[in-house]
C-alpha cells in the first residue's frame, strides 16, 4: 500500500501515519463480495486488503518487500485462508492464482519505508543510501558511485524530471572519487550545497534525484507495466483493475495501456486495412482524483490518480513494451560493475 511520492517532497515531510489513498474509491470500483478473489499486488500494510476483506472478498495479497510480507502474517492467520501472502513482485501476479475478480495496484513507496531511516527511502533521517523494496540487488550507493555522469543526468532527468540533472551528475562524479557516497543525508547535502536552495522553497533540491534514484532502482516503471499485462491474463470476464498512481510517468503508462485495450486502432483511408483486435477492457469512468477531505487528512494524497478497467472475454494480448514508450535508460546490473 503506497503513499505516493510524486514530486511533491513527502521525501523530507513530516512523519506520517499510514493511510490507504482513495480506499472508498478503489473499494467501490473492484465491487468486492463473497465467493470473489482480488489481488491486492501492493500489499504493504494491508489497508486495501482488510477493507476488501471486510466487504467478504478473498484476497491474494502481493509484496516483494519481505518486511511487509512478515508483518502480514498476524492477519494471514487472524483470516484463516481468506487471505494468502506471497512474496514477490506484482509483475508476476498471475503466477500467484490463475485467475482472480479484481486487481488492485497502488503504486510508489510506502509510508513504512520512507519513515525507517535504514531502508534509505527518504533524506528525512539519515540512513545507508538503499532504496532498495525487495532489500536484495543493486542499492542506490551502488547506482551514485559506479555509474557515468552521462547515465545518472539520464536517471535524475527522465525518472525525476530534475531540470539541473546534468550540474548533479557531474558533482557526484567529481565528489565520489575522494570519498563514496553511502548515507542519504550526505548526497541530499552535497546536492543542496551544489544547487543551492531559495528561502522559502518548499522542496528540497534533493527530491527528485532521490525520487529518480528509488524509481530506477526498483524498476518501478517496468514492474508496473507487466504487471498490467499480468492483470490482464488473470482477470476473469467482468473482472476489474484498480490503479493508483501518484507520478505522471506511471499514469501514462495506465493511461496508455487501459487506452489501447479497450479500442480497436482506427484506421485511416491512406493505410492499409488495420487488423480488427478485440478490447480486452472496457474503460470504467474517468480518472478518480481524491477530495480536498483526503487530502487535509492526508498530503501525500495529493498527486493521487485512480484509473478502472474492466475486463471483456476476449484473449489476452501479446505483451509488448513499445506501447508504453518507456524512457531509454542505462542497464543496472552492467553498469554498476566497475
């Protein structure tokens, strides 16, 4: 379960109780009741799971952060077989059950990791620059110390639209080689030194370089896509998909996908005759966008965006990435070698 971390600074905001964004929202649009399975691919602290629980659903709860998949277990069992856990990525969702009624995914950083210094999420605290949901693989230390200035001005300009991405590249290309970075408090602070902060600035000049940086590490860009092409496979006729975006990249990337399954291409009189596709969605209203109520609750509501999907009987397509246009990035595990 997210909290949203859209280029706002939840990054350096205040320590925040955790709260489901638009659950009401994202509760009435799955249509949850007995006899019917939902996903829950974002499990987190398990708001989402426990309302779709409460309206008599099963639910298959999804997280390949293993701390929240421990701290599931007390409910796991409270349940007693109405929810199961599984630890992994949402992007392979349909591995977890052949086929559900509804999917919910929420997506960005929970309000847990961002405010567990040692998780190295957030520059609110100092901790080990991590970043790292499933704790294993490359950590942002990694990224900030091995990679070329070239490869990181992409990062911090394409995940973090940071307008001075280049500037912050080369400062921590240059500052690394006399001493690495390892706490987030030190990279947030040579960043603000190098850039420099007007009074009165509300986010930090740090934000979007550390945004860009969890984003990359995680993949979030690509778990997100297959996991729409997962949702897709898994969900029965009448089955319906929930997202909860907090970031414009990834609600283009809803957008797009919800856009092009639920249409057949239109052709054109000066083109060949486009093949006839079958939608495999229909769209379920507009964008939901949280009221001014949630967002006096809860801030990192704020940039919150739910878009509703519900599957048709047709066959799932092909997966194909292109559709997305997904931003062009170095390769983490070759270029963090030294």
């Amino acid at each position: 379960m997210m909290a949203g971390n859209s280029g706002g600074d939840p990054a350096v905001g205040g320590p925040a109780r955790h709260i489901p964004v638009l659950l009401a929202e994202v509760v009435k649009a799955l249509q949850p009741a007995q006899g019917k399975t939902i996903i829950d691919g974002t499990f987190g602290a398990g708001g989402y799971t426990r309302a779709l629980l409460d309206a008599g659903a099963s639910v298959v709860a999804i997280d390949r952060d293993p701390d929240a998949i421990e701290a599931g277990r007390a409910l796991e069992k409270e349940m007693g077989g109405r929810v199961r856990l599984v630890h992994g990525p949402f992007s392979e969702l349909d591995a977890a059950v052949d086929q559900v009624d509804g999917v919910v995914l929420d997506i960005g950083v929970s309000s847990m990791q961002l405010d567990e210094a040692e998780r190295g999420f957030s520059f609110r605290f100092d901790g080990p620059l991590d970043m790292r949901m499933a704790q294993s693989g490359p950590s942002a230390a990694d990224i900030v110390n091995r990679f070329k200035a070239n490869d990181l001005a992409r990062i911090f300009g394409l995940l973090g639209e940071e307008r001075h991405a280049g500037r912050i590249a080369r400062m921590i290309e240059k500052r690394r080689d006399s001493r690495p970075f390892e706490r987030t408090l030190d990279l947030a602070d040579a960043i603000e030194t190098h850039v420099g902060r007007k009074p009165g600035d509300r986010i930090h000049p740090a934000t979007r370089v550390f945004q860009a940086l969890r984003i990359f590490v995680n993949d979030e860009l690509g778990e997100l896509a297959n996991a729409l092409f997962a949702a897709e496979r898994v969900l029965c006729p009448g089955g319906r998909l929930a997202v909860v975006t907090f970031h414009s990249l990834e609600d283009r990337i809803v957008k797009r996908f919800i856009a092009d399954r639920s249409a057949n291409p239109a052709g054109s009189r000066h083109l060949p005759q486009t093949q006839f596709r079958p939608a495999t969605f229909d769209k379920a209203g507009g964008v939901i966008d949280p009221g001014e109520e949630e967002i006096e609750r809860n801030p990192r509501a704020r940039s919150a965006r739910l878009r509703v999907a519900v599957r048709t009987d047709a066959p799932a397509r092909a997966s194909d990435l292109s559709l997305f246009g997904l931003p062009k990035l170095p390769e983490i595990r070759v270029s963090a070698e030294r």
